[in-house]
C-alpha cells in the first residue's frame, strides 16, 4: 500500500536541507550501522546460504525507479495455453541474516526503511540491500522464487514457491516500460506485464479492492524557492504493483491453509474517516455524489489532474488502520482480510525494506513443503506485531514531518499571503481550531479562528501567519 512518498529535485538549500537533518536526530535515527554489524553484513555478503535448486535459466528483469539499487523482486511472465506463469523472485534475505547475531537484532530495532526527500535510512547494510542481496542484472543471487499459473482470465491455477539461486537479466525502469509497451516494442515478457495487469485489475474492481494510483510529490527549486508539484504514476507502476499485490495474496492463501502465518490486515474505515475525506473532495471541487462508492470515486480520478492527486494523497488516510496479524497452530484470527485488497493479504515482496517480509517468506516455505516454519520464525512471531506497529508509527512520524517540513519550505517568505481554502476538519472540543485545505498549492495546515467556530466542508479565506521549515509549521488564519 502507498505512503506519501515526497522527492526534493536537487540538492536541498540549506534551511530545508538543516531541517531535514535536525528532523533525523530529533527522532533519533541513526544514519550508520554499529561497526559489529557492519562486520557481520560483510561476513554475510562473502558467504550466504546458497539454495540447492538452480533457476539462473529463467530471464528475470526488474522494475524499479531508474536510481534504486536495492532490488527486491524480479520477474519473468510467460503463456501456458490460454492461461499465464508468473515467475516472480524476491530476494532472499534469509540466506544473509543469522538468527540472534548482532545483524539480526539491528534489522529488529530499525524495522524498516524509512525515507526522507533528501536520503534514505535503509533496514540493511549497503553491502547487502544495494550489493549481495539485491537482484541486481547480471548477478547471480539467492532468491525465494514464486511460480503462480493463472487462468485466462488473470485468476490463479496453481502456486509454488521455493529457494532458487536466479540471475536477472535487465534493470529495466518505468518510464523506458511504458514507452516500450505504449510503442508495440516491448518483448512478449515484458508486454505481458500490461496484459497480465489489466486482468488482475479488472479482477480487483470485482471483488471490491482499491489501488490507490498515489502521486509523488515533487519540490522544485525555482526563483531562489520551492514549488510544490506532483508526478502522476505510469500505468506501468499500477501493473507491476498488481504482480506484487498477487504474490501477496497468494502468500496470504498459503499460510492460512497451512494454520500458520503473518497478515496484513486491515478492518473498514470507520464513518468518520469517510466523512472527513468527503469534506476533503468538496474541499477539492471534486464531485462525490452519496450514491457513488468510496471505491468507485477512486478509479475516476486521474493522478495526473493536480486536485485530484492532491485527494489521492488524502486518501491515504484510510489505510492508517492497517497492522500485522500472527497466528498459529490452526487459530485463525477474527480478521484475515485487508480492506482495500478485499481479500486476505501477506507482505512479502520487499524484504530488504521491510521486517516482517523475512519471515512471511520462510513461513511460505515452510507450508509450500508440507514441514513445520523454522523454530527462529515460530521465537519470533508473537513480538513481530509490536514491532511492526511501532516501526510504521515512526515511518508514519517521518512522512508527516517531512510534509510538514516541506509545505513550510514552500510556504515561506509568504507570510501574510490571503489563500482560497476550504474547512476540511473541526476539532470538536476547540471548534475554532481545525485544518484546512488550500487550493493552491496543494497544501494541508492549521487554522485557528479567534472569532468561534470554523465553518466545517465551506469554503474559507485564510490569512498564512506562520510558515517555517526549521520548527516543521504552517499556521492560518481566517483573513
């Protein structure tokens, strides 16, 4: 599921760039790595546990932004008669990372990456997330390696899953993807990602899903500041997510048929989320009719349409009661479905990025074999949970502080600027505090009335007092 993901073109100025760092070490996040696990990382690079099977034959070819060098998934699609095989490998850190040594506590206490405009503070050592256990092209790399047959109509036939060494053959990027496939150029393995996509999508409008086409956004310098835009996502992205979304689901499947596991879960947003996003859209002139389904309204909009992205990010909102799930021994728990897949659902794709992913993959091994999850797998369960929670919490705390931040940066030296904006929520103990959505730029802050209540979902003329990168606020005003 998205996070709203935030890119600074450019080397940062110095105040957004000091904001940044003073933002890291307020929230204490270590940029280094201990030299103990620095050590074993290098160990563990020199020397992983390889898999006995070979599937180096299968051409694999990643996807990814054209800077990224921690590659987690590789994939190869073909046809099998009227139907399709997904050969999808992720990478296998599982084969680098010791059980109880020091490289396996630090990944417990970082939990995941976290990303920043200006850097990211990644869960794993360079020398295994950007080198040895990255699928990188040309590379020959331990890998859990999924084969899912599907039908003619995107649904799964059979699933298989097991430890393979595999070798990509090409780091491919989206744009250079959707140019290939737009043009009637691209490979049938690379042409099938649109074909094989567009079903699983349709499948997904079926039985209820939502993908959320979030756009990135982007500060530009220009004029000696910043200038808040956003970079739709390319249909490409939507159909390699849907690849991933399927590995997922079919994980999930697995491990609940096996009784054991570890979901991603995530029950429906309560009414009052929904109503706040309603009083977002009319913020936002976008129409929302109340016959008209949360899920319908999203696949109308076009990310590339800058109100409409600015909603999409907002929307975002919905997911924040999302959590991880463990059971065992055959106890299913009350929830196994995470809404907006409208289905049961497992990470397990991105493992150099995210903790729990390691141990869905073992435990995906271990039921595709018919034997009991590994004794570490089991140990652990029972926290893993927790420290999920606590790990998206402060992913969570970084990504709205590095919008606060970065909305003061593009706000600042316009103190005292009148903006058309809209009432978007109310505190229901201080009516006269509340947050409001500017129409320009797409910009979400604080808005404190001295003159009672603030007219919740009208439109509102606000005066900006406050706009400062360092202390991360955007303050207004009724004007």
């Amino acid at each position: 599921m998205p996070r709203r993901h935030i890119r600074v073109t450019g080397a940062p100025e110095a105040p957004l760039r000091a904001a940044l760092t003073a933002l890291r070490t307020e929230l204490d996040i270590d940029e280094t790595f201990p030299p103990e696990v620095l050590a074993e990382a290098e160990r563990a690079a020199r020397d992983p546990v390889l898999p006995v099977e070979d599937a180096t034959d299968v051409p694999l070819f990643t996807i990814d932004p054209p800077t990224s060098t921690d590659l987690d998934q590789a994939m190869h699609l073909s046809r099998t008669g009227t139907g399709y095989r997904v050969r999808y490998a992720i990478a296998d850190v599982a084969a680098f990372v010791e059980p109880g040594t020091a490289l396996d506590a630090e990944t417990h206490r970082r939990v995941m990456t976290l990303y920043f405009p200006d850097t990211r503070i990644p869960l794993h050592p360079a020398v295994l997330s950007e080198g040895a256990a990255s699928l990188l092209p040309g590379q020959t790399r331990p890998a859990v390696l999924w084969t899912i047959d599907l039908d003619a109509e995107g649904r799964p036939l059979a699933v298989d899953v097991r430890r393979s060494l595999v070798r990509s053959r090409a780091k491919l990027d989206y744009a250079a993807v959707q140019k290939e496939i737009e043009e009637g150029t691209a490979e049938e393995p690379l042409a099938l990602l649109a074909e094989i996509g567009r079903l699983r999508e349709a499948l997904e409008v079926d039985r209820g899903g939502i993908s959320l086409n979030v756009p990135e956004q982007e500060i530009v310098q220009r004029n000696g500041g910043y200038e808040l835009s956003f970079r739709a996502p390319l249909p490409a992205e939507g159909w390699n997510a849907q690849i991933s979304l399927l590995t997922g689901m079919a994980a999930a499947d697995l491990m609940l048929s096996s009784g054991t596991g570890v979901l991603r879960t995530l029950p429906a947003a309560p009414d009052g989320a929904v109503g706040r996003l309603r009083r977002t859209a009319h913020a936002l002139h976008i129409d929302w009719p109340h016959h008209v389904s949360y899920a319908q309204l999203v696949r109308s909009l076009d990310p590339s349409v800058p109100h409409h992205a600015a909603f999409l990010q907002e929307c975002t909102t919905l997911l924040r009661g999302a959590g991880y799930t463990v059971f065992r021994d055959g106890d299913l728990p009350d929830i196994v479905t995470h809404s907006a897949v409208a289905a049961p659902y497992a990470h397990c794709t991105a493992p150099l990025r995210r903790l729990a992913d390691r141990f869905a993959s073992s435990l995906c091994l271990a039921a595709a074999a018919g034997g009991p999850p590994p004794e570490w797998v089991l140990s652990a369960m029972d926290a893993l949970p927790k420290e999920m929670a606590d790990g998206s919490r402060r992913a969570g705390t970084v990504e709205r502080s590095c919008v606060d931040i970065v909305e003061a940066a593009v706000l600042e030296g316009r103190v005292g600027e009148v903006f058309d904006a809209y009432v978007v929520d109310v505190d229901e103990r201080k009516p006269g505090v509340g947050t409001v959505q500017l129409e320009s730029p797409a910009v979400i802050g604080r808005v404190e009335s001295e003159n009672g209540a603030l007219p919740l979902g009208e439109r509102l003329r606000v005066r900006l007092t406050q706009a400062d990168p360092v202390a991360a606020k955007v303050r207004f005003a009724p004007a």
